[in-house]
C-alpha cells in the first residue's frame, strides 16, 4: 500500500488524505477503509499517473455478507485437515502433483486414507487418486507431494476469490479497494481521498512584556486512523465549504414495469402446399435479419452473414487501439485552473509531521510578535463591581487565526485564560483574561420626561411630541498605582440617542464602547445620556373643552387656533345633547310598549258584564292614546337623527380644515 505523503484537515469534519509511490510495469494497488468511509471515498477518489500510465479500473468489496459473497463458489477450505478437504472438492479437476523429480498430470478421481501400522504406531496416510492420460489410476501419498498444481483456471481464481473474502472478513470493519494499472517501467502514482476526520483545533499562548507581546500558536491534530502519519507534509484549512454524505455503496436498483405477454389460443395447424423456394432462399427473401421460423427448422447461416455482422460492430463500436489512445489522451495531462478560495483559510506546516496511529499531537502554526495594549474593559452584564484586565489584541501577524483558548502570562506569571475569536489580518479585538480587584465601579441611574416640544393639528387629530431622557453615571474609583486605559461597554437602548455625551470609539451589536484613562489613585465619572421622542395623539371631536383650553393655557397652540377650537368644542357638545335627546325619547317609547302591554292584558282578562263592557271602551280609548305618542316620539327622533347628520358634516368640514404645527421652546 502506498504510504501516505499529505494530510489536509478540514474545520468541517473531513480531511483530506494524498498517497504516493513507484510501480513496475502492469501492477495492482490494494487500499483498505471503514465501511463508514466508503461514501466518501467513492465520490472523491482520485488516481492519477504521473508518468504516462493508465488506470484501467478500481475494483472493492460490495456491501454483501461473506455468506452471499461465496454462495457461489463450490470450494470451502475446512478447519481441520485443509489439503485433504480441500483435494476432496475438487474431484475431476486437472492438477499436477511433483512427486520426487517427476511431475504427474492428472484429473482427481478421489481421496483415501490408509491406516498404517510403525511398529507400534498406527498412522493414517492420505492417498490421492489421479487418471492420468485418461487410462491409468495412479495414487500419490499427499504428504509426499512437493507440490499439488490446480490446471483449471477458474477453480484457481475461485479459490483465491475466497482467500480474499475470508482475510478481508478478519479485518472487521475494513473494506479493500483495489487500483489496477497498466503501463511500462517504473512510474510514480498519486491516490488522493476525502473521509471523515476529527476537526483539528488551536490554542494559543500570549506573553506580555514590556516590548512587544509575543503570541505563540499550537494546532491539535487527531489521527484516528490505524495508520501512521509518517513525515506527512500537513495543512490545516478553516473555513465552511459544503460537504454531505451521499450512498454511493449500496447498491440500487430501479424497478421496472413487467410486461406480461399476450396469451392467445392456440389453433391447428393448417394443412398448405410445400413451399418451392429452398429454406435458405425462404430466409433470405427479406434483405434484414429478421426470421420467421417454426421451431423444428434448423437454420444454418452463411459465412457472408458472419461477415456482414462483424462489419456493422467493426463500424459500432470504437477499436480497442483506439479506446487506449482516447483513454491517454483524456488521462495526462490534465489542464487545470487556480480559483479564489472565498473565506477559507490555510495553515501550511513547513516540517514534516509524524502522528502515530491513534494518537494525537500537537503542532506550532505560530510564534511571532504582534500589536497590543494592555487595558480594562468594564461591562456591568459581566461583572457589576469591577472591570477586567484584558489585553487590546490587534492582529498584526499577517496570518488568519483560528478561534481557540488563549493562556495569558507575563513574566513567567500565569495571569488568565481567554477565548480569541477568528480574527483575519488587521483585525481588533479585547481578550479580557482576569479580574482588575484594584477598580471599583458603581453606577447611579436617573431619568426624567420633559413637556411637549412640538405639536401638529391634521385631519381631526392633535400631535404631540415630547422627550424621554436617562442619565447613567458611572463612577470609577481607580485604587491601583498605575493609570488605567479604560473601555466602558455600554449597552444602548433601540430608538435612543447619544446627547451631550463624547462619541463611543466603536459600537458592537449591543453596546458603545467609550474609551478613556483613568489616573491613579482617583476616582472619576463618566456619563452616558440618551434620549428618545415619545408620541402621543388625541381625536380633537373626543377632547373635552376643558382639555383643550388646559393645552391653550399651556401655549401648545395660538389664539386663533382656539377660536377654531371652541366653535369644534361648541358642535359636539351639539351632537353631544342630540345623542342624549334621542336617548330620552327612545326611553318614553319603551315605556308606551310597556304600558300598552299591560292594557292588553287587562283587555283579556275582563269578561262581558256591564262595567267590564265600560271599563273596555276604556282601555281601548287609552290604547289609542298611546298609539298617537308613539307615533310623535319616532317623528321626533328622525327630526334629531336629521339635525345629528347635519351638526357631525359640518363638524368634519370644519375639522378638516384645521391645520396647526409648532415647535415649543
């Protein structure tokens, strides 16, 4: 098996894997992978020969049990007595046994064993039986035979079928591929592949001192092969490129539709004059190939139709010679083009790796000087009391560092651990890694809500606006002996704006981020105000009179304005006393069908004596009465429905051609 020149470990789970070495002449390859594997290596194995070969197939192991593999082969090899079962199957095959100087040809007829008596030792001798030249019957004893030759090409290659199916099958998990090539002389030959693989992994140590801060940066490499990386020359690539398992190793098949066949009855044959033509001539009569025959006609081709279908495959199908040239042609050389690999980037390492099978190590990717700055960082989400000492980590290698921990120390000190994000080159970013105990921070909260600032009078609707306002103090007290470059995280409010309040360096997703220093031994503030602008709206026909000469007592408007506003006010306190007018007259009618269902009822109830008679006429008289209120009530609310119509037009009109805007100071 080729060894393994080059490993490529991806972020994304995959590596990677180059093989390369020399062959001789025409030769075979054998690679062996997981069966979990096999998705993979089949929709990325890559062969290619460098020095002008071919690569005539690549043949593996199917998904089928050792079972159904061999279900086909006659021969088994027995546990015990291997040569003697394994003679025993192979009765009537051609072998050549050497025996002494002579070697015999022979078919096998049989196996026997003898018991013989060595003086006190009875032995058990094994014979083979041959017929040799097809006459004699010739017995060799086994044990003698130098050498037992199978002449029958497919028993040989039955049985080294099944040695292959039975050594695979004690590799557990493994699957063999096989590369066949072809060619002249030695040739070096490329086999690359991509299979699932640990995604590798960094970590970082950064001393600080008072030059220059040197970062030094370590890869995590896992080989879970059983293979050693020997010298491998090894990339280490980040980045999100698509990948996917795909099954190409299970075999698939496509169901297709069954076509069943007409059955027809079946007549007698009828009874017809000889044919006077020749059969031959009978066949030939149409100039295709297509024949119609009975079955108990024996039809003999002639030479010149062998030759004319030899002539349209010769004129089918491309030569061999020629598939080889084509084949040639299309293997080397190959054209290929540099493309821009987006946002993935790579580690080269320059030495040879070695990482022996199942084992991991650790690899330098980076050890220079870059830009930093010792700082403070202070976020009240992160720790209310105090800041934290972090180092300003500017990204000066020239390189893409990989996310991972970060070990701080200083002076041979340990101070603290940290997470360094992705960072491209040029790129900022604070890696806070302890607690700064010598700075306290507490923070005084304040807010208040200012009048209205404008005001606008549009289509039957007062506008106000006016300002809400937060004041958040933060007071540093700096206990330390040395002045602190101070980063305030402040996290802002969506729709609230800085006033009065110096520019943040950079805003994040969250927070604004202030940068000032703090003295020794001083104790000093810093305030953040923000402000936003609240609305709020009113329907001018709901506002009470008193409402709005309050907002003209509070000049949210002119005189003018208001004179407007008291001839709006005017009309709906008009409507206001039509709307309680119909009310009053739609209670008198509920009380008129009340009263005149109670005369109803006494109607029923009286019978037809003399004063019954008259207290009737009566009621009916009262019924007629109360008939005729009904009938004023219901006039008179369509007379106020009428005068509501006309006040609510004109209030509308009159509402609408109010318009009004300022700006308060």
């Amino acid at each position: 098996m080729l060894a393994i020149k080059k490993v490529v470990l991806f972020k994304h789970g995959v590596g990677h894997f180059e093989r390369e070495g020399q062959i001789s002449g025409d030769a075979s390859i054998d690679l062996y992978f997981r069966a979990s594997e096999m998705n993979d290596v089949l929709k990325s194995l890559t062969v290619l020969d460098l020095t002008g070969g071919l690569i005539t197939s690549i043949s593996y192991e199917s998904t089928l049990s050792v079972e159904e593999q061999l279900k086909d082969i006659a021969i088994r090899l027995p546990e015990n007595n291997a040569l003697k079962g394994l003679l025993s199957q192979v009765q009537g095959a051609r072998v050549a046994i050497d025996v002494g100087q002579k070697t015999i040809t022979g078919v096998v007829t049989g196996i026997e064993t003898v018991k013989r008596q060595t003086g006190e030792i009875v032995l058990d001798t094994t014979y083979v039986s041959l017929l040799v030249e097809g006459r004699a019957l010739q017995s060799f004893d086994v044990m003698e035979a130098k050498q037992i030759t199978l002449l029958d090409d497919n028993l040989k290659k039955d049985l080294q079928h099944l040695l292959d199916v039975l050594i695979a099958a004690k590799k557990k998990d493994l699957k063999k591929f096989t590369v066949f090539l072809k060619g002249e002389g030695e040739r070096t030959i490329n086999i690359s592949y991509i299979v699932a693989a640990p995604v590798w992994k960094t970590s970082y140590r950064l001393l600080l001192s008072e030059e220059s801060p040197l970062i030094q940066g370590w890869a995590v490499v896992d080989n879970t092969q059983d293979e050693d990386w020997e010298n491998v020359s090894l990339s280490l690539v980040a980045g999100l490129p698509v990948s996917f398992i795909h099954d190409l190793y299970s075999p698939r098949y496509q169901k297709r539709p069954e076509v069943r066949s007409k059955q027809e009855t079946a007549y007698a044959p009828p009874k017809s004059e000889k044919a006077v033509a020749s059969r031959r001539g009978a066949a030939m009569a149409n100039d295709g190939l297509s024949f119609a025959l009975d079955e108990d006609i024996e039809l003999d081709l002639s030479e010149d139709i062998d030759l004319s279908l030899d002539e349209a495959v010769a004129k089918a199908a491309p030569s061999r010679a020629a598939l080889k040239k084509m084949a040639l042609e299309s293997s080397v050389p190959i054209q290929t083009r540099t493309v821009d690999v987006g946002d993935l980037f790579q580690y080269e390492i320059e030495n040879p790796v070695t990482v022996r099978r199942q084992q991991s190590a650790l690899v330098p990717i980076l050890q220079t000087r870059f830009g930093g700055e010792r700082v403070v960082v202070y976020n009240s989400e992160v720790r209310y009391t105090n800041p934290m000492s972090a180092v300003l980590f500017k990204n000066t290698t020239g390189l893409t560092l990989e996310n991972g921990p970060l070990t701080v120390f200083e002076d041979d000190a340990y101070l603290g651990e940290a997470m360094l994000d992705t960072l491209k080159p040029d790129e900022e970013q604070i890696v806070p890694y302890s607690v700064e105990l010598g700075c306290i921070v507490s923070i005084d909260h304040r807010s208040n809500k200012h009048a209205v600032h404008q005001v606008a009078i549009r289509y039957g609707h007062m506008s106000m606006l006016h300002y809400d306002i937060g004041h958040k103090t933060y007071i540093i007290n700096n206990k330390t002996e040395r002045d602190l470059d101070f980063f305030l995280e402040h996290r802002f409010n969506r729709g609230w704006n800085l006033i009065d309040t110096p520019q943040p360096v950079e805003r994040t997703e969250h927070f604004y981020r202030f940068r000032f220093e703090v003295s020794a031994k001083t104790t000093q503030e810093f305030t953040v105000t923000e402000r936003t602008v609240r609305s709020t709206k009113h329907l001018l026909k709901n506002t009470s009179r008193t409402t709005l000469k309050g907002w003209f007592e509070n000049k949210y408007f002119d005189k003018k304005t208001w004179r407007v506003l008291e001839g709006v006010v005017q009309l709906t306190e008009k409507i206001t006393q039509i709307q309680r007018d119909i009310r009053t007259k739609e209670d008198a009618i509920k009380a008129v069908f009340k009263n005149q269902e109670r005369v109803r009822e006494n109607l029923q109830a009286l019978g037809n004596t003399e004063d019954e008679r008259g207290l009737r006429e009566r009621y009916i008289a009262s019924l007629a009465n109360e008939e005729d209120k009904l009938a004023k009530y219901q006039a008179e609310i369509e007379e106020l429905k009428a005068q509501k119509d006309t006040t609510e037009k004109n209030l509308n009109t009159q509402l609408n051609t109010i318009e009004f805007e300022a700006t308060l100071s």
